[in-house]
C-alpha cells in the first residue's frame, strides 16, 4: 500500500473525520465532538512524534522514557474509561504488569534488537492493547455491578465474600473484552492483513518473515491482554477500581474483606457461606 503524501491526502482526511462526525450526529450516537477531537489529537501527537523519533530511537534511555510516558497515558485514558475517581490510576497495575516484562524478555532472548526503533514500536504495540483490554474489561465490571447492585447486596446478606459477590457478576461481561482480539487473531489473513505485515512486507521482507512477525505480535497481544482483563477484574472486585456512587459501605468491604459485620453473621459464617455458594469463585 503505497500512499502519496500531498494535498489530496490532507483533503481524504479531513472528508473522512467530517463523515464520520456528521453520521454520528444524524444517528444521535453522542460521538460526533469525540470523533473530531480524537482526530485532531491524533494529528497533533503524531506529528511532535515524527519530528522527535529521529533523537528518540538514537538512545535507549530516552526510548525508555518514551515507553514509560506510553504507560502512563495508557493508564490515565483507560482509568478516565472506567471511572471518574482517582481510583482509575490502578490501571496503570494492568497495563504496565505484562507488556514491560514481555519487551524485556524479548530484548534479553534476542528477538527484538535491543535498540529504540526496535522496542517503542513492539511496547506501544502490546501497551495500546492492554489498555483497551484494560479499558473496555473494567467499563463492562463496573457498569454490571452497578445494574445488578441489588444482587451484590443480596449475596452480601448471605455470607458471601465481597469479592466473590462481585466476581460472579462482573466477570462474565468483562470477559467480552476479549472478543476484539479474539476474533482479529482468529480471522487475520482472512479478512485483514494487520500493520506490521504490511509494514515488514513495504520495508523489503519476505512474506514470511512478515507473516512470522505478525504471528508474533497476535499471539502476544492475546496474552497480554487476557492478563490485563483478568488484573482488571480483580482489581475492580477488590474495590480497588471504583466509582463514587457506588455505595461506600460495598466498596470498602470489598477492599478489605469481612472488615464490616452484619447482623446474625460473623467472619466464619461469611466464609463457609462463600464456599457453599461458589465454585471456582477465585481465579488468582
């Protein structure tokens, strides 16, 4: 895919963004103003990045910088997703705890070149895919425990663990997080061939060693980003990751397990109850 650079680029563009800002607003999608801005940052961003990358890329304590910069504004546009607390934050957990190590163990085995043009590219790959992961599998928590509060309570009143009321609720819908990559990784070749195949294949490899790279790429984002919804799911059961009208009292119970004591029941009775109730309640 060769694409020329020039005006009729610049006009393609901007016809497209305006497309999809007018559609969103005909069809009342309350999208339209997110449409635009997201393409006007995109411009901007990526162009203070192209004129920085040449003396980024140069030093490996700047391109370290750079990927730590990318985890930080991961987390805060996936906790702004989730929730407009300070508890948000906590994203940071799953969108730094796999993809950095994942890099590292690349770079120490020799399968990325230990050099910024190499590791900025493979990082911001597997770092934009946990936090959309992160993103989408914390969103779908919070908002079921919100709609289903009334079971939460009610498993509450039984005896069961806060955080195992939670996570039979949440997980579920916050599994769904997974679809996305799931199914580009099921249909890749089928039906898209992805960036970094077609980059490898514009900058003079072979398709296979393309095909190898993006195999590569596919299978990584899978598990990093299967470990990112699991790490949310947590965090958001241990109410860690929280929204302010969620009833206080759920919240820190959640957080600190058996802290509170409801009429009739003690701690023990709280925990024969939970494990009564629930099968396989604990996944980590």
């Amino acid at each position: 895919m060769n694409i020329v650079i020039g005006p009729a680029l610049a006009v393609a563009m901007v016809v497209a963004v305006l497309l999809g800002a007018a559609v969103a607003w005909a069809a009342r999608l309350g999208t339209s103003r997110a449409t635009v801005t997201a393409a006007l940052r995109a411009t901007l961003q990526l162009g203070v990045v192209s004129l920085l990358i040449g003396g980024i890329v140069g030093s490996f304590a700047l391109s370290a910088l750079f990927v730590a910069v990318m985890v930080v504004v991961a987390a805060r546009t996936a906790g702004r997703r989730m929730t407009g607390s300070a508890s948000g934050w906590w994203a940071a957990l799953p969108i730094a705890v796999t993809p950095l190590p994942v890099v590292g163990a690349l770079v120490l085995a020799g399968v990325v070149p230990p050099n910024g043009i190499s590791v900025i590219p493979t990082a911001g790959i597997l770092i934009g895919g946990t936090m959309t992961a992160t993103a989408l599998a914390g969103k779908r928590a919070l908002d079921e425990l919100e709609a289903r509060r009334g079971e939460v309570e009610a498993a509450l009143s039984l005896g069961f663990v806060a955080r195992d009321a939670a996570i039979e609720i949440a997980r579920p819908s916050a599994a769904s997080a997974l679809v996305p990559v799931t199914d580009q990784t099921r249909t890749v070749g089928l039906v898209t061939l992805p960036g970094a195949f077609v980059g490898m294949l514009l900058g003079g490899a072979s398709p296979v060693e393309a095909g190898a790279v993006q195999l590569l790429v596919l299978v990584l984002l899978l598990a990093v980003e299967t470990v990112a919804v699991a790490l949310a799911v947590e965090l958001v059961c241990r109410g860690r990751i929280h929204r302010d009208t969620e009833p206080a009292a759920i919240r820190t119970e959640r957080a600190h397990p058996r802290v509170l004591q409801r009429s009739g029941r003690n701690s023990s009775s709280k925990t024969s109850g939970a494990d009564a109730g629930l099968t396989g309640g604990s996944t980590m």
